[in-house]
C-alpha cells in the first residue's frame, strides 16, 4: 500500500492541492487530473482534458467546510479509450480528512508527516500494469543489467534504458523519503508550481 499524510492550510486552493499531492507522490503532473468533492469535479483545466466549472487557483479548501474524517478523490492520468469512448482512470487516490488543527504560527504549509511506499512511475499504465513490470523487471535483473552497463563503460543516465533500470530499482527498494518529498514542498510554497517539473 503507498500513502502520505500531509498538512495543509485551509486556505489553499485546489490548484495548490492538486500540486501537492503531485509533489508527494513524486510524480511530475504529466497527465489529466480531477477532484471530486461533494459530487463535483474540481480540476486545473487543460487542453484535452475537463472543463470545470470554477477556476482551481480560486477555489479555497475552506469553501468546502471538511469534517473530520469525510473523504474525498483525486482522479489522475486518465484518457478517452479509443475502443469504448468512455474516460479511463489509472490512479484514483482516497484523501481522507484525518484532522483539522490550528496552525502553527511562522510555519510553513504544505508540509508531508508520514508515508509509505514508492510511488509508481508517472507513466506505467495503472495499478495492474505497474504489478505486471514489477515482476517484469525482477530486482536480480535489474541490478544484473546495471552492472553490465556499469561493466561495459555504457551507464549513461541520458540513455532511456539506464533511467528506467533505476526508476525500477527504487521501486523495488521501496524506500519513502519524507524529507526530499518536504524539500519539494518546500520550493513549492517558495516558488509556485514551476518547481513541480524537476
């Protein structure tokens, strides 16, 4: 299972929101994306893509009056299939509301507590093609093929094949780094969403 807890301040808007929950899952905002609280899509609109009915960066999260415990979703990279012209989700994150506390003074807001799980490749195909490459690409075939490109002088990170070896690689470790997630952040509530493209 792969989750985050993350504060946030209520006076952030859906567009902070949707980059948040980027930044935390370590993917880069690539793909089609929406909301659905109280049966409403919220989204940042974009070519192809929902046309929503109010503007992400105006819409505050206090608008919504949270209760604790109250649930929400946030649909991500999903397209029209060609075969059934229908919307075809690949990522659909459950956000629950765990706590509403009062800020801390001088603090700085989003801010990641906790978290679990490597966050699959931004472009992997979903939950059961992201299962299927995982045994794909077996650990012990990973590290072998590595250290054949490192043995052959041919371990060029500008190279596709070398990237996604180590894309996989930490997969498999598994590892969550809340503190380089909270760096992210970090530039995020310093510098807007230009720093979500790393």
């Amino acid at each position: 299972m792969i989750w985050r807890r993350l504060l946030v301040s209520s006076d952030s808007t859906i567009e902070d929101l949707h980059y948040t929950v980027q930044l935390a899952m370590g993917w880069e905002d690539l793909h089609l994306h929406h909301f659905i609280i109280h049966g409403k899509q919220y989204g940042i609109t974009q070519p192809g893509g929902t046309l929503f009915d109010e503007r992400a960066n105006e819409v505050r999260l206090s608008t919504f009056g949270f209760r604790e415990k109250e649930k929400f979703f946030y649909e991500y990279d999903f397209s029209i299939s060609p075969v059934m012209g229908t919307w075809r989700y690949w990522w659909r994150h459950l956000i629950r509301v765990e706590a509403i506390l009062t800020p801390v003074p001088k603090k700085i807001y989003p801010i990641c507590t906790g978290g679990k799980g490597v966050c699959p490749p931004e472009n992997c195909g979903g939950p059961w093609d992201f299962m299927k490459a995982r045994e794909e690409f077996f650990i012990g075939d990973v590290i072998e093929r590595l250290d054949s490109m490192l043995k052959k002088g041919k371990l060029d990170m500008s190279r596709e094949e070398a990237r996604e070896l180590l894309t996989w690689l930490s997969v498999h470790q598994n590892h969550f780094d809340r503190q380089k997630v909270n760096q992210h952040l970090l530039q995020y509530a310093n510098g807007g969403k230009e720093s979500i493209r790393r």
